[in-house]
C-alpha cells in the first residue's frame, strides 16, 4: 500500500486549510486522507473506531483539536493519545492541539488573511502585541472575524487563507507543531 497520513479532523474547516496547505509542504510522495468529524465530541467518541478499523496498517494519523475553553492543553492531548493507545497505534499517531481555535493559526499570519481577502494593510496589525502571540487569544475567531469586516466565514475562509499561510512563519507554536508533525510523519514513512 502506498504511505499515507491519514487527519482526524474536529471539523470541516481543519481540513479545508490543511487540503490548501499540504501541496506546499508534502514531498508529493505520500498520500493524504482527511476525515472531518462534527465536533470535538464527535471526534472524541469515534476516534478509537476510526482508527481500529482503518485498512492501511502502515498509516499514520494526526488528530487535530481545537483547545476551546480545555484549561490544560497537556491533559487534553494526554487525553486524546489515550484514545489513540486504545486503538492499539499509538506509535502511529501525533495529536496536534490549537491553542484555542483553528483560527489562531490564521492570526499568526495576518499577511496570509490580507492576501486571501484583498484587504489592504492588514499585515501591519501584526506588529500589535495581541497579535504578535496569537495562540494567547481569548477568541481568535471572533477576533478575525472583526478584523475582516465579517468577510471571514470558517469553511471557505479556512481554504483561501490555507492557501496563502507561511509554513515558517513561527508566531504560533501550536501551527508550528503541526507542521513539525506531518513533516515528521512523511520523513517516517518514507523511510520505513
């Protein structure tokens, strides 16, 4: 079987960003699955099953939540690597956490939104301390919603601005982590 990754997305607008942005970063040699759930509790409930009953055992799989209103990101992943041992491939899993929403992620790169949604002099906001650590945002959703007159909508805003994110841009640690992690994962399963 060809190698693949395999997310297991919280929601539909994960996996429109990381459809645009994975062409940028994947050598080309390894395929890509994405199954989208309706919600965390979706997605936590059915992630054993998902996994277990996956027909490519050299897959790997990267679980993706948002953090939401979850107080200790560490416990919430510990939480979801528990799932993914329960499913007997732990060792074949990565779970990446949002430090709060998705959309800390598109705040961290506030050059990616301008371009996506033709707004002139966006970027410049970046230098504002709020905006400089993203992953520290109450509501980024809210917040780029706002910032984007409402422009924003989660689904087709999550594909126009994945098109455009800057995969070394570092303003968010938890945008890095996932980056690191599928990097990783395709190293890993090119070398198996």
């Amino acid at each position: 079987m060809r190698p693949e990754i395999v997310f297991l997305l919280e929601e539909r607008s994960a996996q429109a960003m990381i459809q645009a942005l994975v062409p940028r970063i994947s050598s080309g040699l390894v395929a890509f699955r994405f199954f989208p759930f309706e919600g965390k509790t979706d997605l936590e409930r059915s992630l054993v099953r998902r996994i277990q009953s996956y027909q490519n055992n050299t897959a790997r799989f990267i679980v993706l939540r948002d953090q939401d209103s979850e107080t200790d990101c560490r416990r919430l992943k510990q939480r979801l690597l528990h799932l993914c041992d329960q499913a007997g491939r732990l060792h074949h899993c990565v779970v990446r956490i949002a430090c709060r929403e998705l959309e800390s992620f598109y705040m961290a790169d506030l050059k990616a939104v301008a371009s996506a949604f033709q707004l002139k002099g966006l970027e410049r906001k970046q230098s504002i301390s709020k905006y400089r650590a993203p992953d520290q945002l109450g509501n980024p959703k809210q917040e780029l919603k706002r910032l984007t007159g409402n422009r924003y909508q989660p689904l087709a805003g999550s594909r126009a601005i994945g098109e455009q994110l800057d995969v070394t841009n570092t303003r968010s640690g938890s945008f890095q982590a996932l980056i690191e992690g599928i990097r990783r994962l395709e190293v890993e399963l090119l070398q198996a």
